[in-house]
C-alpha cells in the first residue's frame, strides 16, 4: 500500500516522471466547493446548489449556468452525465420521506423532463447511455435498499439488486461492463451486469461515497489508518491543502485509490465536496468550504494497476 499527502511544504520538481502521483490545480472560476461527475469525454460537470460548471478535457471551463431544474419543495439528491450535455437527474420531494423523481435534464436547451416516478425517496444515481441505475428506499429502514434501473428511452423500469446498509447515504456507480458499485457505510458490493453479487468487502467508511473509472478503477473516501507514513505527491499541492488549513478532522479522512490488487490512500483536506474519474488516468476532486474551496486532478504513476 502505499500512502499519498497532499502537502504544503511539497516541492514542485523541475521534472515530473511517469512513476509519481502527479497533481495540478483546475481553476473552475467557482468559489464554492462541488459535486463532481465526468462527462463520457474526459471532461467533468460539477453542480453546488443550482449552479453548474463544465471543466473540458483540457481543464478549461466551457460552461457555467443557473438552474434548479426542479421548483421548490424538490431538492436534487444526485446526478450523472448521460451524454456531455444531457444528465440524469435524482430528486426528492421536500424532506426526502415521501417519494423521488428520475429526469434527464438537457444542459444545451435547459430543459427537465421526468423519466420515472418513484412513491418513495431515490438516492444515488449512475448513468450509461441506454439506463439509469438508480437507489430507492424506505425512509423508515436503514437496513436494505434497493437498486433498480430505468431505460433513458423508454422510461420502462426494472428491479437490478437488494443491498444490505443504509439507501440515503449509499453511493453507486457503473462501469464499461455493466458492473454496479454500491457503497455504504458498512462496506462495499459489486453487482453484475446480470444482478447477481460478485465482490463484497465490509471495510466500513463514515463517508461512502465512490467514483468508477470505465475499467473499474475505484475511488472512494476511506477512514484513515493509524501508523501510516504519508508520501508525497508531484506538483503544486499549497493550495489544495490551505483550502482546509485550521481543520483537524480532515486527517481521519482520506481517498483511496484501488486498481487491481493495489491501494493507494491519498490524504487529502477536509470538506471533500465531490470527485470523479476524467478517464482511466485522471481524476478530479473538489474540496473546501463556501469560504474557500480548490479543485485538482490528479494523476496516478503509470504503472498504477
């Protein structure tokens, strides 16, 4: 395993090789952290209450707009790109005890239309061009949940998976076979294509989020561990760190990176807004307050599995 800081007193080399963690800041033109999902070009959207910001492949922003795309008492739980312009859309009525919607939202046209219906509350939501997977809950149990998918064409749904842990803070996410990651806080599941469980671990995280690049690389947010010496990462990392400066309970929180056998931890600020995979060797990561916030991505050594 191997432990990654992100820390001020890095030096920037004058040469970066291809067997360093390598990390350069994004200037988004936001001065708010965001959630973050890539845009099926190598590109990434991030959305923080109703403003939305489009970082290209190159790390420039191409769009930024204002939308709540549902009225009030909706509030939008999740999203993920589609297509680059169009979104699936997760939302919930007032509270998030009643029930939830399922859009496509057409970010070129701003335009919202509902795909589905649910008459209960929907969580996390991970998209492919022809389905949503989406979570689904009761409000009143913690103890399982389920995953369903919904054609983007048809609106037709369809059950996919039961999970074991809590459906309002359970995180998924699909990769380019059709597997779906399910996180929660007592552990992590791996559902085929087919519905049928094939991996599951039960290292528990108070924060379950996570983030599948197309091969199946895994990001996620992991509880630190004890007696573990950090290293260090390429680049300029000042204020990635600063961003979080005069907060403590960051160092109880870190990313973790997996690709194949193979753990890279990532000790990173606190307040991790949102992170997504760009493609299968960079991702993104969004962190800060409403004060202060930065965005980076960061790439693995090439010889990260």
């Amino acid at each position: 395993m191997t432990v990654l800081a992100l820390a001020a007193c890095t030096p920037t080399p004058a040469e970066v090789s291809g067997e360093e963690w390598r990390l350069s800041i994004v200037s988004s033109g936001a001065s708010y952290p965001m959630k973050l999902v890539g845009d099926t070009v190598g590109g990434a959207w991030g959305m923080s209450g109703g403003a939305w910001v489009h970082v290209n492949a190159e790390g420039s922003v191409s769009n930024r707009f204002q939308d709540e795309i549902m009225p009030s008492p909706w509030k939008v739980t999740a999203f993920d790109a589609v297509t680059p312009d169009v979104f699936a859309v997760g939302a919930v009525w007032a509270d998030g005890d009643l029930f939830g919607d399922i859009l496509l939202f057409d970010a070129s046209s701003r335009t919202p239309s509902v795909l589905f219906h649910a008459e209960r509350p929907v969580g996390d939501l991970a998209a492919t061009p022809d389905q949503i997977f989406f979570v689904s809950y009761d409000a009143s149990d913690d103890r399982a949940f389920d995953v369903s998918h919904v054609d983007t064409r048809t609106g037709a749904v369809s059950p996919f998976a039961s999970v074991s842990g809590a459906g309002r803070t359970a995180s998924i996410d699909v990769d380019s076979s059709g597997a779906v990651h399910v996180a929660t806080e007592s552990g992590r599941t791996v559902v085929s294509p087919a519905g049928d469980v094939i991996a599951r671990d039960e290292e528990q995280a108070a924060d379950p989020r996570i983030a599948v690049s197309p091969s199946g690389r895994v990001l996620r947010v992991s509880d630190a561990e004890d007696g573990v010496t950090p290293g260090a990462v390429a680049g300029d990392s000042r204020a990635f760190t600063e961003s979080s400066s005069g907060r403590d309970a960051c160092a109880e929180r870190w990313l973790l990176v997996e690709g194949g056998q193979t753990q890279s931890r990532i000790e990173a600020p606190c307040d991790i807004a949102g992170f997504a995979w760009l493609d299968d060797e960079t991702f993104l990561v969004s962190a800060g307050d409403e004060s202060r916030s930065v965005m980076v991505k960061v790439r693995p050594p090439r010889t990260f599995p």
